[in-house]
C-alpha cells in the first residue's frame, strides 16, 4: 500500500511549517558518478538522467531518485509558462471529448484549460489520469512533434491502449527533447511495446520509459512477445538508463526474451521488474545479466523468488562479483522469503561494499513471537534470519536505508539489531514496523541511538507493541541523541509516556517529524511537541545556508571533476581520431594486399579444383580395385575353406592309410622274424631273377641303341630318295625317250631299294 494512503500520514504527522524541507548533513566529497539527475519543481516524482534538455541544471554525485529527493537539492531554472498555442489545447480538448463521448462545452474547455496551465509548464506536459484515448494520443504527438521545449512527457493512468502507444512510439521516432515518458497502466499490449520498442532503436535521447502497471482493468499487460520486441531494441539503443516494466506479466519466459537484449546492454541502471510473477527461476536468467549489466537499482518486489531465489540472487551479489560493486538499491518485498533466504543475503551485506538500500518488507525473517504458546516449538534468536542479519550488520559499512517492515520480528530480533546499532555507523534509516519488537526490542534499539557513533536519522517502529515501559526509553533517547529526524511511533500502546516523549523534544533540536498516530496522547503532550518540532524547523531553516553553502562547495568540486573529465574525455576522443585514421590507413593497405592475395587464392582454387577432380577419380579407380578385391577376397576365401575341408579330409584318410601301414609293416616285421627261413629260398630266387632282369634290361638298352642308329640311316635314306624323284621328274618333261628311260631306271631304283 502506498504510503500516502496510510495513517501514518494522517492525524498526528507533524513536520512544522512546510513538508517539503528535510535536514541534509553535509555529505563527504567524492568523485561524481557516471549519470545525472534532474527534477521538474512542479512535480517531485520526474526525476531523470542525462542528456539534459537546455534550461537543466547538472546535479551530480547521486545515482537514485531518493538521494535526490531526500537531500532537496534538485534544480531547475524557474519557467512558469505554458509552451502551447490555445489552439493547440483546445485541438487536445476536442480529441479528448471525442474519446469520452462527450459534447464539447465551454465550461469543460475553461477547465481543461486550467488543468494545462498547472500541469504543462516549464519543462514538463503531464495528463495523468485524464480519460485520454488514441484519438488524444494521435492529437498530442502532433502537437509535441513540433514543439522543441518540453523534455518530460507524463501521461500515465489513461487509456491509450495500443493505438495510442503507436502515435507516441511515432512521436519518438521524431522528438530530440524529450528525456521521459510516462505511460503507466494505459492498457497498452504487445503491439503497442513492439511500436515503443522500435522507436527506442532509433531515439538518442529518452533516458526514463515507464511502462509499468497498476493492478485493474487498465494496467499494461506487454507479455512476452513486448518482452522480446523490448531485448531487440535493448541490444541498439544506447542512451536509455531506466526502464520500469512492473506489472506486465512477463514471467519465466518474458524474463529470458528480455535478458537476451540486457547482457548486451550497458546504459540501463535502474530496472523495475516488480509483479511479474517471474519465479526462483528467473533469477537464474537474471543472475546472467548481472555478469555484465551495469545495475545499479533493481526493483523485484512481488514476484515470488522465494528462499531458492534469494539464495541464487545473493550469490551473484556476493564479493568479489561484478554486481557487488554496482549494485546500490535493492528490492525484494514480498517474495515469500524464509530464514534460509534471509541467512543466505546476510552473508552478502556483510561484505557489500555498494549495496546503500535493501528492503525486504513482507517476507519472514523471524519467527512469531506466539509459537510456543501455538504449540509448536519456539525459535531460538539465534536460527533466526533477522539474528543472522543482524550480525551482519555489524560488519557491514555501506548500508544506508534498510526496511524490514512486517516480518514477524520479536523482541529477541528487536535485542540483535539494538546490538547491530551500537557497532553500524553508516545506517541512516532503519524501518521496523507492523514487527512485535516490543517494549524489550525498543529499549535495545534506544540505546543503541544513544551513542554518539550512531548516525540514524529515521526510524520506524510503528505497531509493534510498544508500550509506556518501551516509550520511556524512547523519551530518553530523545534527550541525548543528536541525529534522528524523523520518528514513527503509530499504532502502538503508548499512554503516559507521551509526556516524557515531549519532555525530551524540548531539549531535543534534531527531530523534524513524529508520527504518533492511534496512541493516547494527552493534549498537553500533543501540544508540547507540536511547539517543539515547529522550533526545531526554524532552527533547520536558519541552519539552511551553511547547509546549502556545504552542498555548494561539494557541487564546484564536482564541477571541477567534471571538467577535467571532460578535458579527458577531449583527449580521448582526439587520440581516437588518431588512431581512426591509422586504422583507414592500414584498412586500405591491408585492401590491396587482400586484392592480391584474392587474385593468388583464385589460382590456388583453380589447382586445387583440379587436383581434387584428378583425386576424385584416382579415388574412383581405387574404389573399383578395392571391390574386386573384395569380390576376389571372397573367391579365395571360399577357396580357402574348401581346400582346408578338402586337406582336412586328406588328412583323414593319411592318418588311416598310416595306421594302416603301420599295421602291415609291424604284421610283416613279425612275419619276417618268425618265417624269415621260409622267405630265404625265395629272397634268392629273386635276387637271381633281378640279375636276369638288370642283364635283360642291358641288352635292350642296346637293341633300342642299334634301332635309332637304324632309324637315322632310314631317314638319309629316304632323303636321297627324294632328291632322286625330283630329278627324275625334270628329266621326264625334256623327252619322251627321256621319260621311259627314267621308267626303266625307276624299276631298276626300285628293285635296289627293295
């Protein structure tokens, strides 16, 4: 719930003489950060980083809008005009009524009128909650399309839809002033953030998109195919710094389409993904961007992370990670966290060296002061997670503002950060209410603001069942405390020590406000410290100079780090020119020498093209001899088989006839031996035989001698005779006596050849 809403802001709240004036401390000179804010006078919720429209002034050395806002010290010169035709303001009337459906009166145009006159001066064209439609979108793109003034654009809490969107995303594409865009639950869906997420890759100077939604039947609803048309954008723009997309029901899956676009971001710094019901899942994705994001505030209230989440979530937080030296503001309300979550963040903050805001509202950090009388077994202070982030506390040096606002803390809890206190000194703002401290928790917290060291200046301890004993304690922290502003004490049971309590606050020159609400009081006491906080602001406005003048000295000392910033910056950007050239230099150098290596590796192509077809078909060739040989392989394989079946059974058979022969020659070895004088006659006959046989064999071996001696004369024998008949022959044709002469002789031849 807002807090605006809430009876602490009701009767009782008392500030003196103005709201808008809080005591600053002088603040530390440091070295200015990089992004810069501005804030509109006439509205203190725009507050935006550069690039400024002119008439702006720089404000440095803070990163958050509370920083801003707290400190009071936002400026921008004073212009109290209107920069719009009446034309122009009744052209957006007319399109309104034509939204609305309503007739055009001079009595509601007079009224409209007033409305831009107090709402669209100086810097900023602001409409929220107006009833406004497409048809007022379309009108207010034209007019501001031309007009080169107004640098914040608010029209959050309409009716747009995605028409609308369309018109404004148009209007971006062409405006270079505006730096901020409101357009908060509009009923705007994914065609309507694809249409903004296209003007955003080609805008260079919005730096604050607000598309966040409001629960009801005009929140904005982009989904996950805005999730994805928003990352896209994300990779190219480069000038955008704080992106809010609270209550667009992104989820798990519009969580990764849009981390695809945010690790290749570095200009975002504050992004709000509040109410997406995004899951312990997510963080993983979110743990990724982190890695390379330059976060600096995270808002991911009410989205279920859970104990598993803000384990994953602290992890990569922790010392020595890159986030642990960006991150400055955290939020992780409502998220159904448990001791183990809570230990598992305490030993991040312990070592945090950036962290300046944590709140952790709604979740359990403690456990319920009533579970032993519940039946169940009481929890020891020290398994808390509130004692654990107590003891962390301890330790740690940055945190600034820390809200625990409703999570079952008891008095031991109240005890631990009382303990905390006396050791912190940075802590600033410390908010425990709707807990059960008690009268014990407060008496700690108290004496812990007694001491010098401590340096609070806000404190929240409302309904937490405090009463008269806890209030004396508060009465005398009051008394030597020298740092507490402001004091919320509502809802509690605090009677008679409201006399004590304005007692304190007369001695008491520090304390602005003290919230008192539904706590009896005495009119005396109210009256008491109504007096005393009215002093103590006069003495805070006649304080107000040297104030300033500290703040002064701080600005020209970041002004003088901005320039030689700047100056650095000029160098730079001269040495990059430098090395530009260098670089177009070499680039053509390198140019011919590619066109020469292209022209050689065309050659190289060529032959190896030709090589790689001649290689194609040595591989062909290879691959027909390598299937004969296969085929041929397999021929000799079956061979193979067939003749070692073949020798197998050969072999059979020799290891028969073996056996055998063995048999016959130890048969006939015995036979020898018993019958060798029968066998003796016989031998002899044989060996006289054989004789016979060798002396036959002789006079063949002669005979067949003499028969080729025979056979060689034969045939000179009938080579002679053929030499004969051919002579006979030629003789015979020479004459007829000639030729029976030859017949004679031929019988004579062959009756010696016979």
């Amino acid at each position: 719930m807002d807090k605006s809403a809430s009876p602490r802001h009701g009767r009782g709240r008392h500030r003196g003489d103005s709201d808008d004036e809080e005591y600053t401390a002088p603040r530390k000179v440091t070295k200015p950060r990089g992004t810069t804010f501005l804030k509109d006078n006439n509205d203190e919720e725009n507050i935006l980083p550069r690039p400024l429209p002119k008439g702006i002034t720089y404000v440095s050395n803070f990163t958050t809008y509370n920083d801003l806002m707290d400190r009071n010290i936002l400026q921008v010169e004073e212009d109290e005009k209107v920069h719009l035709s009446t034309d122009e303001v009744s052209a957006i009337y007319h399109a309104k009524c034509e939204d609305q459906g309503l007739s055009v009166t001079w009595q509601r145009e007079s009224r409209f009128m007033e409305l831009i006159s107090k709402n669209c001066k100086g810097l900023n064209f602001s409409l929220r909650e107006n009833g406004l439609g497409g048809i007022s979108a379309q009108c207010i793109a034209q007019v501001l399309s031309t007009n080169d003034y107004y640098a914040i654009l608010d029209l959050g809490g309409n009716r747009l839809r995605d028409t609308g969107a369309e018109y404004i995303a148009e209007l971006l594409k062409k405006n270079d002033t505006l730096v901020h865009v409101a357009l908060k639950s509009n009923d705007i869906g994914h065609v309507g953030g694809e249409a903004l997420a296209d003007a955003l890759k080609v805008n260079n100077t919005l730096t604050s998109l607000d598309l966040s939604g409001i629960s009801g039947i005009n929140r904005n609803h982009l989904g996950t195919r805005g999730a994805k048309a928003l990352s896209e954008s994300l990779k190219l723009n480069n000038v955008l710094c704080i992106l809010n997309l609270g209550s667009n029901g992104l989820g798990k899956e519009g969580m990764g389409l849009l981390s695809q676009g945010l690790v290749y971001n570095k200009t975002i710094t504050e992004l709000d993904l509040s109410s997406n019901n995004l899951g312990w899942q997510a963080c993983k994705i979110l743990a990724t961007v982190l890695e390379t994001a330059n976060f600096r505030v995270l808002n991911l209230e009410r989205n279920y992370i859970g104990d598993r989440g803000c384990a994953i979530l602290a992890t990569a937080l922790k010392v020595p990670q890159r986030a642990a030296t960006l991150m400055e503001d955290i939020n992780l309300s409502h998220n159904l966290i448990h001791p183990p979550g809570i230990k598992s963040f305490a030993d991040t903050i312990r070592l945090s060296k950036a962290l300046k805001t944590l709140k952790l509202d709604g979740n359990e950090c403690g456990g319920k002061v009533d579970d032993h009388e519940m039946g169940a077994p009481r929890v020891e202070a020290s398994d808390t997670g509130a004692f654990e982030f107590a003891m962390a506390l301890k330790e740690n040096r940055s945190l600034t503002h820390l809200s625990l606002n409703k999570n079952d803390l008891n008095k031991d809890s109240g005890k631990a950060f009382g303990d905390a206190l006396a050791h912190n000194q940075t802590l600033e703002k410390l908010e425990l209410g709707d807990n059960s401290i008690g009268d014990e928790g407060v008496m700690s917290i108290c004496g812990a603001l007694k001491k010098e060291k401590c340096n609070m200046r806000t404190l929240d301890v409302s309904n937490n069942k405090i009463f008269d004993k806890g209030g004396l304690d508060i009465a005398l922290m009051l008394r030597t405390n020298t740092t507490l502003q402001h004091l919320d004490i509502r809802q509690n049971n605090i009677k008679v020590a409201g006399e004590p309590i304005a007692e304190a606050l007369k001695s008491n020159k520090t304390v602005l406000s003290i919230d008192f609400t539904y706590n009896d009081f005495s009119y005396k006491s109210f009256s008491s410290i109504e007096a005393s906080l009215q002093r103590n602001m006069k003495i805070y406005k006649a304080t107000a100079g040297e104030r300033l003048m500290g703040q002064i000295s701080i600005l020209k000392h970041d002004e003088e780090l901005l320039f030689l910033t700047r100056d650095n910056i000029e160098e730079e950007i001269r040495q990059r020119e430098i090395a530009k050239e260098k670089v177009k230099q070499k680039r053509e150098s390198l140019k011919k020498t590619v066109g020469g290596l292209k022209a050689n590796l065309q050659e190289l192509e060529d032959e190896l093209e030709a090589k790689q077809k001649e290689r194609q078909k040595e591989e062909e060739s290879n691959q027909k001899l390598a299937e004969e040989l296969q085929r041929y392989k397999i021929k000799m394989d079956k061979q193979t088989t067939a003749l070692q079946r073949k020798i197998e059974a050969e072999a059979d058979k020799l290891a028969k006839l073996t056996k055998q022969i063995a048999q016959t020659q130890k048969a006939i070895k015995h036979i020898i031996d018993t019958e060798e004088e029968v066998f003796q006659p016989i031998l002899e006959q044989l060996r006289e035989e054989e004789k016979l046989r060798d002396t036959a064999k002789d006079d063949a071996k002669w005979e067949a001698e003499k028969l080729v001696q025979w056979e060689l004369k034969l045939k000179n024998l009938e080579r002679a005779l053929a030499g004969d008949a051919d002579e006979g022959k030629k003789r015979k044709k020479s004459t007829p006596a000639a030729e029976g002469g030859k017949k004679k002789e031929g019988k004579k031849g062959k009756g010696k050849k016979k």
